[in-house]
C-alpha cells in the first residue's frame, strides 16, 4: 500500500481554484480532498464487558452496532465496517487516540492500525453528485436507501472505497475514503465522469 505523510495531499497538483464548466456552461459537481484527518482501523468485542463504555470514554461515541451506520461527533466518525470492526476517522492526532485507547482497554481483546498515512478522503457534492457515483457504482444511492450517517463499502472505478453519505450546507454530499494508491486514478475517473456536468475542485482541507 503505498502510504504518504499526514497531511499532504494525495495529489501532485492543488486542487483548489479551479472550474472546468460542462456542456451547458454549468458546474453541477465539485470535489474538495481532505488529506490530514487521522485514520485508524479498531476491532474489538461489543458483547466483551465494558469495550463500548472504553471506546466511548476516549472517543466521545460508542461504536455503532447497526451495520453500515456512523457515529459522530464534532471531531471524530466511527464508521462500522462488520461486526467486531469500525474505521475511526478524526481530526484528532491518531497518537492522542491510541495512547487512550490502550489505557481504556488494557487487558480486553482489541487491535488498533494506524492507517492514516495511507488514506486520504475524497468529497464530492453538487447537484449530479449522486449522477457521477451510479454511472460505476452497484450501490443505491437514492435519499430513501442510503441516507445522512450511512456508510458503505463498495467499488468505484474499480477503486475499493468507503463512501459516507454528509449533509453540509442543505446540499448532499459523500466522503469517499479511498487508499492513496487508488485516489489518483479514482480522482482522474470521477473528473472524467463530470465532464460533462462541470465541476470546482474546492481548496482541500487541513482537517
């Protein structure tokens, strides 16, 4: 897997202040990258006694037990990935994280990796959003099925992703969690797909 620093894009080029208009003058899409949130994979026991009060004391949240749910807080998402796994995505530092986990969970079975130098996240908005991910993705992305706080595995392009419904500012959007030696491609084929439609690459954020 190849893996990069904290914080640096994923890119080799900015991606912010630049709009490509599609066939009618239009840009109906945007993507922005948020290349420095802390990402660590979390596998444990919900039926162990005590894991959730110990992951909620250090997190804020208890990890969810309903399948292809998010947790949240201001700061950090718990996105389940099965029955005993969840990514933690945050905006803390990964070695704030660890460092209380390990303490909260001592003597409980668990297992903690720190992926963030080889992840990045990938959003994209705007009113063909959802038009650009069926044109190559099997999963419904209707309002109905895949609703605010869903997550999902699934492929795009060919790129294995975790893809998050968010809500941000009354528009839809999705954060798409790829790994950094599938984002290049995915971001070429996403910004291909949106020829058409047009599109704003947004200034990526530190967090």
């Amino acid at each position: 897997m190849t893996t990069g620093v904290l914080g640096q894009s994923a890119f080799d080029f900015p991606l912010g202040g630049r709009v490509v208009p599609g066939v009618e003058g239009r840009s109906d899409v945007w993507f922005e990258e948020y290349p420095a949130l802390t990402h660590l994979n979390l596998r444990g026991n919900l039926d162990e006694v005590d894991f959730t009060a110990s992951v909620t004391g250090v997190l804020g949240i208890a990890p969810p037990g309903v399948p292809n749910r998010v947790a949240r807080t201001s700061d950090t998402c718990l996105h389940w990935l099965s029955l005993d796994e969840w990514l933690i995505v945050s905006t803390r530092s990964a070695a704030l994280i660890e460092k209380g986990l390990a303490v909260s969970l001592t003597d409980r079975h668990y297992a903690l990796v720190n992926l963030s130098g080889g992840q990045t996240v990938l959003r994209i908005g705007g009113l063909r959003a959802r038009d650009i991910l069926t044109s190559d993705c099997t999963l419904d992305f209707h309002p109905r099925v895949f609703r605010h706080g869903d997550c999902r595995q699934s492929l795009l392009a060919g790129a294995p992703v975790l893809i998050r419904r968010v809500d941000e500012l009354d528009e839809v959007a999705f954060d798409l969690v790829v790994r950094r030696s599938f984002s290049r491609h995915l971001f070429d084929w996403l910004t291909d797909a949106a020829h058409e439609t047009g599109y704003i690459l947004r200034t990526s954020h530190g967090g």
